[in-house]
C-alpha cells in the first residue's frame, strides 16, 4: 500500500475468501491498526459468493469478509464490490455489475490477493 492512492487514483484490491488468505487478512489488519496502512481510498472486489444465500448467513462471504476484514479497517462502505448472492437471473449482469466492471478495468492499480 505504499502506492499513496488517492480518492481520484484508489488502489483496486481483489478479494478471494477461504482459508489461504486468511493470514494476508489479518496482517492487513494488523498493519492498519498500528498506523501503518489506511483503506480509505482503497476499492475491493470480491470473487466470490454463494447464490441464494442472504447476505446476513454466517457462511456467505458477505459475512465472511466483514467479520474477518472489512469491520477491523477505515474502508468506506461504498468502496467494497461484493457479488449479489441473491439474484433470479445470474447469468445477466445488471447495470451495477456493469459499472464495478467499468471502474475494475479503468483503475491502474489491481492487486488480487491471496
């Protein structure tokens, strides 16, 4: 994160969930909460998500990233893309999808982490 980003130039970070990179979570937090690194101009997208499950079950990775990451560090709440987990149609992407995509593609900066 030693990439300064910026509001008009954010560090895009792609965010798989599971156990491997549960150790990069926790070191991510860790460095924020000793001032090292801030999430605030920091913009994720998840990979995964299981369909149909609500976002609020314990096992969906909605809840997985918040009760692992997002809820230990300063990112805003609008700068975190996860899939929708509940859709009837999955295989047409809505106009939200859409513009995730747009803002993934024309950022500079993209880090999946594992």
């Amino acid at each position: 994160m030693r990439s300064k980003p910026t509001a008009d130039r954010p560090f895009v970070l792609g965010l798989p969930t599971g156990g491997t990179p549960m150790t990069t979570y926790k070191a991510l937090v860790e460095m924020h909460k000793a001032g090292q690194v801030s999430f605030k101009h920091v913009v994720t997208f998840n990979m995964d998500e299981y369909v149909g499950l609500p976002k609020e079950h314990p096992e969906s990775y909605y809840s997985f990233m918040h009760r692992n990451f997002f809820d230990h560090v300063d990112i805003p709440a609008e700068n975190i893309n996860l899939l929708q987990r509940a859709t009837p149609r999955i295989s047409t992407p809505n106009a939200a999808s859409m513009k995730k995509k747009s803002v993934l593609t024309e950022k500079f900066i993209c880090l999946w982490a594992v």
